[in-house]
C-alpha cells in the first residue's frame, strides 16, 4: 500500500512547490493533473527523481463544458478530439514512468445526458476502445472513475464503473473508488470493495464535506475494512478540497490554500493511523 495525494487540488500553486511539499509531508506518490500543455514532463520526472517521490500517474483532464475533451459527447468530432486529447495525456503518463491515466468517461460537471436511451454510455465505451491501442502500446492502465450524480450523468456508482470496465472488455481499463462520491451513492461503503476488486486499480479519499480525513462523518473504519477485505494493495490518493464556492475550481485564493496544508497532513497522519495493511 502506498499514500499519495492529488495534485490539483492544490489550484495554481507551481507544481515543483506541491511536489516539494507532497515529499516533506511524507508521502509515498503524487496524482498529477494531465494537463498536458501546461508542464515541461521531463523535468517533473527529474524532480520526482530527485525527491524521491513516485508519480503513481496522472489525473486525466476532462472538464466541462469543454466538448473537445468530452468522451462522450453527441458530436462524433468532438469524440474523436477527445480521444486524441486523451492520446496526449497517456503520452505524459509514460513522460513522468507512471502506470495509470483516471479517465471520466464522460466529462467532469457534465450533468445532464446529451442522448437517448444511453446512447452517451455507448459513445463512452466507444471511445474508450480506441483508447485501448494506445495504452497497449505505453503499458498505461486507463482507470475508470465514478463520479456522483451530481458531477457527472454517466458513471456514478462502483457498480456503474465495474459495467462500463467489462463492457470496455480490456485489461488495460480498470476502475477506481472514492470514499466521497462513494459516501453519496453507495448503499454501504464496504461491499462496493468487494464487488470491484478484481478491477480495482488505486482508491481515492476524503471525507463526507470532501475536507480531510476525520472532518466529516465517513465511517473509514468500512473503507478500511472493505480494503483489506478486497486483497486491494495499490495506491491510497487524497482528494480533499478547500471549502467555498464552485466544486470544480480548487484555486480559492487565501486563506483557503493554507487550509489544503493543514488537510493534506492530516488525512496522511489518519491513513497511517488507520488498519490498513501496508503489504
């Protein structure tokens, strides 16, 4: 088991700065924003070197309304722009040596389908596949993410994402889980863990009000049990958020950012002290 943590949550702080802070604090890795037009690669995987600190892989970039990022949008070029974005950012994750690209299968804030009859879940897998070349040819694993309801109109559960990985039908795609967008749609937070883990690639975390670890009301206790029930031994990331208006926007200016220090050590000092077996 290896604790990493989020680097876009820490808004437009200069990436040497986060990665410098991440390593400080003590963890193990860093998920970094696949914005593939905004970083020189070669030196973040010289940095990472240096710190020692492993670039587990990339959080993929996919943001509404932005339909050229959109793999799932009703315009088959604006799939087709996609998917080339998509080919982009796998290009970075072998840039940086990571192993995995999170992939929204249908853009992050897009709430409301855009066809009938789940057509968006089709143009999704779709587009996906032809991912899939591309990331047998960069030894890249493409993970599924589910997003709640709230954020995104396609897949939303652990169950959603473990279809939509069997419908991909390759190796290369898996799924991940996240304690807070599992804390609005699961039934229990345990079983989903159970059901996925044959597919279950790394875990994202943070707590209920998407702050840190032991300042809101998820039971972790049930994520750690259904952890260490699934066999899952793959990277811990955490995904906590400033307070303040606009979910999807981290840059919250002062006093804001300390906050994400504060939040960033201690979900760290609660992973560790949690039972989690660091096989």
């Amino acid at each position: 088991m290896k604790f990493s943590i989020c680097s876009w949550i820490f808004g437009d702080m200069p990436i040497d700065k986060i990665m410098r802070f991440v390593s400080g604090t003590g963890y193990d890795a860093i998920e970094i924003r696949a914005a593939v037009n905004d970083y020189d690669w070669k030196d973040i995987l010289h940095l990472s070197k240096e710190l020692s600190l492993e670039i587990g892989g990339l959080t993929g970039d996919s943001a509404w309304p932005n339909q050229a990022h959109d793999l799932a949008n009703a315009h088959i070029e604006n799939r087709r722009k996609a998917i080339e974005y998509f080919k982009r950012q796998m290009e970075a994750v072998k840039a940086v040596e990571g192993k995995y690209l999170v992939v929204c299968p249908s853009a992050v804030g897009k709430t409301s389908p855009m066809g009938l009859n789940g057509d968006d879940w089709k143009w999704a897998v779709d587009s996906v596949q032809e991912l899939v070349g591309k990331a047998c040819e960069l030894n890249i694993t493409l993970v599924i993410e589910p997003l709640n309801r709230y954020e995104s109109c396609l897949v939303n559960s652990g169950e959603d994402a473990l279809r939509f990985v069997q419908e991909v039908g390759s190796p290369k795609v898996r799924m991940l889980l996240d304690s807070y967008h599992m804390n609005i749609e699961e039934v229990d937070l345990e079983t989903p863990f159970l059901k996925t883990k044959e597919y279950l690639e790394i875990v994202h975390v943070a707590d209920s009000n998407r702050q840190a670890l032991g300042r809101g009301h998820i039971d972790f206790g049930k994520i750690t049990s259904g952890i260490n029930r699934s066999g899952f031994n793959g990277h811990i990331v955490v995904e906590c958020m400033a307070p303040g208006a606009d979910p999807f926007q981290a840059s919250k200016g002062y006093p804001a950012i300390d906050l994400i220090y504060t939040y960033a050590e201690e979900s760290l000092l609660y992973l560790k002290e949690l039972s989690m077996d660091r096989r």
